[in-house]
C-alpha cells in the first residue's frame, strides 16, 4: 500500500491575504462582459439565425431589482466597515468596494432607465469579526441565490454576462466571510 503525505507550509498566510487571493480577479469577472461586447461571434456574410438580443427593455425591472440589493448590501458594509480594525477592515472594505462597483455597474448598464436605489442596509453587522463574517456570507449567499433565480429570467445577453460576473464573485465573497467566521478553507471551498 502506497501512502502519499502532503507536507503542508508551517506559516498560515494571514487573513487579509487568504481574502484578496480568493476575492482575486473580482473587478476582471465585474469588467468582463463590456468588454466582451465589443466582439462579434457572428459571420455577417453567413445563414441567418435568430440570436438572443445583446438589451432587452424587458430586463430592466429585473435589473433594478439586483441594482437595489447591490446598493442594499454596499450600505450593510459600511456598517461593518466601521466596526472592524486591521486586515478585517481591509477585507471588508474590499468586499464593499465590489458591491459599490456592481450597483454603479448595473446603474450603467441601464442609464435612463435605472430607479433610485435604497441605500437601507440590510442588516446591522456588529460583535466579533467572525460572527459579523457569518452574517455577512449568510446575505451574500442569500444575495447569489436571488441574482442566480433572476438569471434565468434574463433576455439580453448583455444583462446576462452581467450579472453572472457579479455572482461569480460574489460566491467567491461566501467562501472569503466563512473562512473569516472560522469554517476550514476546504470546507469554505
């Protein structure tokens, strides 16, 4: 019987970098679809076929709806922000920032047509960073199932990119705020 080890490294990194190396190429993820609208995938000069349109007004009351919850959950970081010190400031304050640019994002996306968004928090995270991380995944993970649920309802290919380049990172901040509140980096994953 072959036994394999795995040696580990002695030092564990620290918080701060554990959550900028999962949270890495957030803004890539949140960029990506503009700048994938600007190629074609479709021959001009071959058959016609009915594609999905790139807008869809049809959208927007959906859009507006994750624009709010954006918006919502910038404001419950601000929160958390101010109760925090050190590297856990610095980790939420990045999360926060990622929020800031989805809403503005999504504000972007639908220009004249975006509704004022609620700036009410969601929660009022406070006590310890690990249960204030709790709180947090548990909104960003609430937050990933309404945008994955809205998904589906998308027309617009554009609107479609959109948003799941924001819940692509924003299961990457789930996994981030649970190793923060203690639970085992595999487990996280």
């Amino acid at each position: 019987m072959v036994n394999h080890q795995v040696d580990l490294p002695e030092a564990t990194p620290s918080r701060r970098t554990l959550i900028a190396s999962l949270l890495a190429g957030g803004a890539v993820a949140a960029t990506a679809p503009f700048l994938a609208g600007t190629a074609s995938a479709a021959d001009e000069s071959g058959p016609s076929t009915t594609a999905p349109p790139h807008r869809d007004s049809a959208d927007n009351a959906t859009l507006n709806a994750a624009l709010d919850r954006e918006s919502r959950m910038a404001a419950t970081y601000v929160i958390a922000v101010g109760a925090a010190s050190g590297d856990d400031k610095a980790a939420l304050l990045l999360v926060h920032d990622h929020h800031v640019a989805y809403a503005q994002a999504l504000k972007g996306y639908l220009a004249t047509d975006a509704s004022s968004a609620s700036t009410q928090p969601l929660a009022n995270p406070s006590g310890s960073i690990a249960g204030m991380a709790r709180q947090l995944a548990a909104l960003e993970e609430e937050t990933v199932a309404i945008h994955t649920s809205n998904l589906a309802t998308l027309r617009g290919i554009n609107a479609a990119s959109l948003v799941a380049s924001i819940i692509t990172v924003e299961a990457r901040h789930v996994a981030a705020l649970n190793v923060i509140a203690g639970t085992s980096p595999i487990a996280a994953a």
